[in-house]
C-alpha cells in the first residue's frame, strides 16, 4: 500500500488549501482513510476520517465547520478541503489507511502553513 499527500504551502490566515492522497497498490473498499497532522513540538493528531464505501466522516472538535473531507473511488484519491485557516492549523499533514483495526499505512507528509 502506498499513499501520496500533496497540496500543502503556505496560506494567509483565512485562507485555503485542498490537500489530497493518492492511495495504490490495493483495494480500499471497507476501510477507512484518515488525515492526521503534527505541529513542532506536539504530538500527532487526528484531523478527520472517511469511510472509503459509505462515505461516513469524523472530524476533530478543532476543525468542524472549517475542514470537510472527502474522497474519489474511481481516483483511488482522498481530499482534505481546509478553508478559514488559522496559524494553529500550522503542522504537517498526514493521510493515513486502516487497513487492519488500526492505522497502518501512512503518506509521507506536506507541510501547510498558515501565516497570521
């Protein structure tokens, strides 16, 4: 299994981005696929999480209303909208695969941040 995250930079506060993962190298029907981050100094966090069949989502207290995930079965591809960004929305992002009751595959990371 391999993930691709992409779309990070740098963003004013306010401002947008749309991160995506690319998922190969097998089915993910079933399964879950999440978006993580990590900022300097802090531990990583859970930002939301989508059914890849049915399309249920979760998302972190911090980010309701402001960040909605979102995926493409025919693209194999997941979808991180993030709009009215703050600096503490400043971190690495991740995207990540629970293949088998837990979190086991992960993307490499890019980097968003949000200048004030």
């Amino acid at each position: 299994v391999q993930l691709q995250a992409s779309g990070g930079g740098l963003v004013q506060a306010g401002g947008s981005l749309r991160l995506s993962c690319v998922a190969s190298g097998r089915t993910f029907t079933g399964y879950a696929m999440g978006w993580f981050r990590q900022a300097a100094g802090k531990e990583r966090e859970i930002v939301a999480v989508i059914n890849w069949s049915f399309g249920n989502t979760w998302y972190a207290d911090s980010v309701k209303g402001r960040i909605t995930i979102s995926r493409n079965n025919a693209k194999n591809t997941v979808y991180l909208q993030m709009n009215s960004l703050k600096p503490e929305d400043t971190a690495v992002y991740y995207c990540a695969a629970d293949l088998s009751g837990g979190w086991s595959s992960w993307g490499q990371g890019t980097q968003v941040t949000v200048s004030s």
